[in-house]
C-alpha cells in the first residue's frame, strides 16, 4: 500500500481517507495521495523542516475528484476546514 511506503502519512488516519474516497477509483486515490506526498516534500525543502501528509492535504486532493453537489463533497470540505482551523488554533501552520 502507498501509505506504508511514505513516512509522511504515519499520522494520518487512514480509516478517514477511505471514508472521504468513496466512489473514487484506485487510480484516483493513489495519484491525490502521491500529490499530497509531493506537496509535504516540497514545503519540507522550502521551509527546511520536515511536513508530514495531513488529512487535510489528501482532502483537498480528493476534493477536485468528486463531484461538487455529492454528500461527500460536503463531508470532505468540513473536515478540511475543521483541520485548517484546529492547525490555526494550535500554531501548526506558522
């Protein structure tokens, strides 16, 4: 599997990931999770300091797969916002 191959998903809950990817292929999962992988790398070589993948990260890459006006849009954008405030709250994202 993708994620036991990336240290940077260790934290990440991927009971979750498989909740918010329903109706989404295999394909489509495994290239959102490479692009999140990706984007940690690249803010780690940018800010020096090592970016693990977020839910949220992987949720905004599922985002763009799923259709807008489906339940699980809606479920995938309030988790996102719940984590970028949580991270806001605690700091995570300065």
């Amino acid at each position: 599997m993708f994620a036991l191959e990336h240290p940077s998903f260790a934290d990440l809950d991927m009971d979750q990931v498989v909740r918010y990817s329903e109706g989404i292929s295999r394909n489509e999962l495994l290239l959102a999770a490479h692009s999140a992988v990706e984007q940690a790398y690249q803010k780690s070589l940018r800010t020096r300091t090592y970016n693990r993948v977020t839910l949220g990260d992987v949720l905004l890459k599922l985002a763009s797969l799923v259709d807008h006006e489906s339940p699980i849009y809606k479920h995938i954008e309030d988790e996102a916002v719940a984590e970028f405030l949580h991270n806001l709250e605690n700091d995570d994202m300065l």
